[in-house]
C-alpha cells in the first residue's frame, strides 16, 4: 500500500475541509482536490508557506517530515 502523499499528510494533519483550507489559502477549493489527488503530492514552497501559518492559526505543528516523501 501506497504511503500518504506530502499533501495528504498535511491535509489531515491540519484537519479542516477542502473547502475551509481552500478558503484560508486564497484559492479555489479544486486545487485543494487536484493537490490531494496527485500521484507524487508535492507541496509547493508558497504552499508550505501557507500551510504552515494556517496550522499555527489552529494549533497543529507541521514539521519537514510532514513536507517530504519519505517513500
């Protein structure tokens, strides 16, 4: 079985809908979908950016390993 994408761990870490991420990530809620979605998951660096402000916002401590394919 294939392990979480980097996308996918930090979705759920983080914990709120594709709507709600989308909505404090300033995009359309499709990115979200497409990113979850993707084959490798990658997280963009403006992605990490914003990921990493949101979690703080709500309390959840993202690290390295939560950005990185560890396949």
């Amino acid at each position: 079985m294939r392990s979480k994408t980097p996308w996918q761990k930090v979705f759920r870490k983080i914990g709120l809908s594709q709507s709600s991420l989308a909505k404090e990530m300033g995009c359309h809620r499709s990115k979200i979908s497409v990113a979850l979605k993707g084959d490798d998951g990658l997280v963009n660096a403006r992605d990490q950016v914003s990921l990493m402000k949101i979690a703080t916002k709500h309390g959840v401590k993202l690290t390295l390993a939560d950005f990185v394919d560890v396949a």
